[in-house]
C-alpha cells in the first residue's frame, strides 16, 4: 500500500530530526500493518482497522509521540498510559530510539487488541473492548 500524500504532506512540515523519526514510524507502522488505512486525522497521521484507530503520532513540544488507542491492554513493556480510556504511548527525541522489535510487537498486538473507539458516540463515550 502507498502513504497517502497527506501523511506525506504532514511530514513535509517538520523539523528535519522530527521527520526522521516519523519516516521510520510511517514506514514500521505500514510494514507492520499492511492491511490498516493511514490518514491524516484531527491534524495527525492515524492508520485505521475497520474504521477504528489503531494507532498514529504526533508532534508535541517537547518529542514526537506515538499513541496506541488500544495500548494499556498490550502484554507487552515500553509503553505508558495516556489520557481516561485504554490508550497507551511512546515518545521519541531521536529516531535512534525507535525499538522497530518493541514497535512490531505492538503492532501485531494492535491487530489483536482493539477497543471500539469507532462508536464512542453511540455508546455514550465507553469504549467497548472487540472481540476477534
């Protein structure tokens, strides 16, 4: 599958150092799920399975961080809670950082694990854990 341009475009934005280590998530991220649809989603690179996020990053002040939605139920370490529902991340200062082993382990995790973050709305905002 090709990047869609706008993950392309959003990565043109960057610092230097900032998009190295988004070039080396982007392409982890679409080795590791090959099936998942990437797009730009409220101004950050997120790639979908079946419309739900799975996972995506974004910069902030101080690093480049990498989100799990589903990220607090993954087996395996590396990565902290973040925010009220299952999400969990990583962040990044240097593209040397970037455990690809770690990173592939969430990924195929990520397959697995899902909360339905698709119907938030309609399940009057709990998400709801998906069975595969």
């Amino acid at each position: 599958m090709s990047r869609a341009p706008e993950i392309d475009d959003y990565h043109g934005r960057l610092a230097p150092e900032d998009r190295e280590i988004c070039d080396v998530l982007a392409a982890e991220i679409e080795q590791g799920l090959p099936e998942a649809s990437g797009k730009v989603w409220h101004a950050h690179p997120v790639w979908f399975l079946d419309g739900n996020p799975i996972v995506g990053y974004h910069r902030l002040k101080d690093a480049v961080r990498l989100m799990f939605w589903s990220g607090q139920s993954f087996a395996g370490d590396g990565l902290t809670a973040s925010g009220t529902f299952q999400a969990a991340e990583a962040r990044y200062l240097d593209a040397t950082e970037v455990d690809t082993a770690a990173l592939a382990g969430w990924l195929a995790e990520s397959r697995l694990i899902q909360w339905d973050y698709e119907h938030i709305r309609t399940n009057r905002g709990l998400v709801k854990r998906t069975e595969f």
